[in-house]
C-alpha cells in the first residue's frame, strides 16, 4: 500500500494518458460490450480488435497504434470462429500479414473459469505482452450467481489484478436482460447485478434500431472522458467478397426499440438538415438549447 502526500505528489509531472482509442479508454482501464442477442454485440467485438490490432480506423474512432491483442471467446467453435476472421476482414480490406498482433484463445470447452482459468489464461500470456484482453462472454468465464454483487465482485477484482498485472485494457461482452433493453436507461444495461456498471471505465452499449432491421444504436458510457452523442451502425453484407462489417450511419437517427416503438418508416437524418440551418443562422450555439428548439 502506497500513501502519497498530495502536495509532494503534485511535482509528479503528469504524463498523457495512454489511449487505445481516442477519447474513449486508456491501458489498464476496463471497457464493456453490452448489448441484446440481437445486436450482433460478438460480430461488434471482433470487428473492434481487429481495428486495434491493426492500428485502423474503428467506426468514427481514431485508433492511435496497433496494440497486442489477446481475445478469449468461449461460445464459437473454432471453425465458425475462424469464418468470421476472414469474412470479416475481406468486408475491411485487411490482409492476414495485417493481423499477427490478434491472438486468438479459443476457449470453449477448456473450463477456464474463475480465478483459475484466469491464472491460467494470464500465465499462458506471459510472453505475448498483451496490452488489450478481451473475454467473450462475461459469464462464461465468472463464477457464482450473475445477480450476487459478492460472485461479481470477485470476477471484476480478478481483471483489476490482470490489468495491473499485464498493464493491458481488460475488457467484456456481457448481454442484456430479457425485457426491451431500449426501455431501460443506459446505466441500468447488462443483465445481473448493478455492481458491474459501476465498475467499468468505458461501455459500448447496443440497442436494436426503432424501425431499421439491420442497424444498431451505439451509445457509450465513460469514466475518464466526455460524453459522445449516440449514432447508428449498420450492418452490411457484401454478396461478391462474402465479407461483412458494421458501418456507421449517421444520416439514420439514433432512435432505439422500445415496447412502444413500431416499425415504420423514419425520415433520413439528412431531411432535417435544413431546419438546423434555419435554426443555427450560420451562428453557434450552446448544444442544449439547439437540441430543445430542434425537437
């Protein structure tokens, strides 16, 4: 245990932080994936390491440089896995050369569970120098009851030892509740108990789209940085290459499902673009009250 007198401690020059992606989490932070069974939330995670592994553009974020990546999936078989990792990469233009700091665990089946499997995992990357570890699922890999915030906090205490341990971002996908996930708030997401919202330092939380079939809304939650405004990702198909990937969207409202929501056809963001002219008059404006007259 270290005590540090804060006025000694403020001589420490203060060093920039270490972000994995811009403005949204560091090294050593832990970072979530949440989102319903419909929301494609796996598709989402693989798509995200791959940008880090690679140093590429992830959605609209910048990704600083490539990070080791180590990402440990419980619920596909190797096969279906490996399918993925290629469709997934012809649909982003990214050869398999790019792709040698993706290391890949898969761990259905090993029993790698608890603060075991987690030792085992962390000795097993002893050489690798991981700085990004991704589980995939959060339940396949914690013991105990999901709602019991005591088995929960043990599973959470197991990643902040791994993360001061390897120094990497540890980070989860977890699912939601049964129920309409649009009707709850964003801090109330993921299924279990609420210790696990407050535990982590960035969410990515997806919500099924109010009317479009194939499109997701992407809100994050932060610890360490400001808050970002909603937007809509896509997923898109391509029948030649095979190759698949989400794209954002921004000319689609980020408008969630609800249990009231219906399925009807909503207006392009773009048609609106002339009232938000009408309204700015080519001035600024504090983003509260454009957002109040707008509505």
């Amino acid at each position: 245990i270290r005590i540090l007198t804060a006025s000694e401690w403020m001589l420490t020059p203060l060093l920039p932080a270490e972000q994995i992606i811009t403005d949204l989490f560091d090294v050593k932070d832990k970072f979530a994936v949440i989102g319903g069974s419909k929301t494609r939330k796996t598709f989402f995670t693989l798509q995200m390491i791959m940008a880090l592994a690679t140093g590429r553009p992830f959605l609209k974020w910048h990704v600083p440089k490539a990070r080791t990546v180590v990402h440990v999936q419980y619920e596909i078989t190797e096969r279906h896995f490996l399918e993925r990792l290629i469709r997934m990469a012809r649909a982003e233009g990214i050869d398999r050369a790019e792709l040698t700091n993706l290391h890949i665990i898969n761990a259905r089946g090993l029993n790698l569970t608890g603060k075991r499997g987690i030792d085992q995992i962390s000795k097993s990357l002893s050489s690798y120098k991981p700085e990004v570890i991704l589980f995939d699922p959060l339940y396949k890999i914690s013991e105990g009851v999901e709602n019991a915030a005591e088995d929960m906090k043990i599973i959470l205490s197991q990643f902040d030892h791994l993360a001061e341990k390897t120094s990497a971002a540890v980070g989860y996908v977890h699912h939601d509740p049964k129920g309409q996930a649009g009707d709850r708030s964003t801090r109330d997401r993921g299924a279990g108990s609420n210790v696990l919202s407050r535990d982590y330092d960035a969410a990515f939380v997806l919500t099924e789209h109010a009317s479009e079939e194939d499109a997701v809304v992407l809100e994050m939650l932060l610890r360490n940085y400001r808050p970002q405004e909603p937007f809509v990702i896509e997923w898109a198909e391509d029948d030649e290459s095979g190759g698949y990937c989400f794209q954002a969207r921004e000319d689609i409202a980020p408008e969630k499902k609800t249990a009231n929501s219906k399925r009807a056809a909503q207006p392009a963001l773009l048609s609106y673009l002339s009232i938000a002219q009408i309204i700015l008059e080519n001035n600024e404006m504090e983003i509260g009250v454009f957002k109040s007259i707008f509505k």
